[in-house]
C-alpha cells in the first residue's frame, strides 16, 4: 500500500450515504490525514472546509469522530482551519 502524502488527491464522504467529493491531502498525521475539500461553482473556489479524515477499506477518506492528535498536529490543523476561514471569507 502506498502512503498517502501531502499534495495527493484523495476521495473524500462526509458521513455515510453522501456523496463522495474530490479532496487534497494537506498534512498527515499517523493514521490521520486534514483534507482540503473544495467547492466549486462554475469552475470557481466558492468554499473550503478542512476535514479530519482516516481512510477506510473502500479507500475512501471518511470523517474521523474521535482523534487525539499530538500538540504539534493540533497546531497545523488550526492553521489550516484559520487560513480556510480566511479564504472563505474573502
């Protein structure tokens, strides 16, 4: 199996019986990785959302519930959330 790094894109399902998105693994962290998962509207970013995700048998990434993370992991994954939130508000 091949290990995921930062820049590969992925599939990513929110919750169960959603649809599958494109996503782009920003960090790995162990077993867990923060995606970027993009909204598009007519060729154009309208949102970002950074998810916490581990991969499932499917190779889909679906949503992690519980985590614990290490401090500095805890540190990237609020940066990514403070650079989207600034991005989506632009």
């Amino acid at each position: 199996m091949n290990a995921i790094q930062i820049g590969d894109r992925v599939k990513f399902q929110s919750t169960e019986g959603f649809l599958i998105r494109d996503a782009s693994v920003a960090w790995v962290a162990g077993d867990l990785a923060f995606l970027h998962v993009s909204t598009m509207a007519n060729g154009q970013l309208v949102w970002v959302d950074v998810e916490v995700a581990m991969k499932d048998e499917d190779r889909v990434f679906k949503r992690a519930e519980n985590f614990k993370l290490e401090k500095m992991d805890e540190d990237v994954l609020a940066n990514l959330r403070k650079s989207a939130e600034e991005i989506n508000h632009c």
